[in-house]
C-alpha cells in the first residue's frame, strides 16, 4: 500500500486578464464610459422635462385652498394638512 501522493500547487504564471476580442458596432468608442454617459442623459432628460409640481411652490396656500374647495375637497382634511 502506497501513501496518497501529495501534489504541490504550482506557482507559474499569474493569471491573465481576459481582453474582449469583438466588440459592439452599435457603441460608439469615445472614451467616455457608458455610465457617465447615461448619467448626462438622465440629468439632460431631468432639465427638459423638470417636475410639473414646482408651480405649486410659487402658489399661495390661499389660492391652493379655494381650488380645492371649488373641487369638492373636504375642508377639515385641508385644515389638518395645511397646520402641519
């Protein structure tokens, strides 16, 4: 009876990265990574559209109020949202 052969880790060579050989035509090579570009476009869409709802902060609570009355909106809830 033999004893189990004990096999020793080589230490050759590191391993290498490996480097994508074709790449996608669609993908214009820029040099700007594809992140930042879609953050810029984001931020680009951000602007041009911007939030409906900022025209309600240059609205007075008042005038805010009497629109909500005029569509029937109880006014005890009105009350406790505008005291908060």
């Amino acid at each position: 009876m033999g004893s189990p052969s004990i096999k020793k880790k080589s230490k050759g060579a590191k391993k290498k990265v490996v480097v994508a050989t074709r790449v996608s035509s669609r993908i214009p090579r820029d040099g700007i990574p594809i992140a930042d570009k879609a953050m810029k476009r984001a931020r680009e869409r951000d602007e041009l559209t911007g939030n409906p709802f900022t025209i309600l902060n240059n609205t007075s609570n008042d005038s805010l109020k009497e629109i909500a009355l005029d569509l029937d909106i109880d006014d005890s809830f009105l009350m406790r949202i505008l005291l908060l």
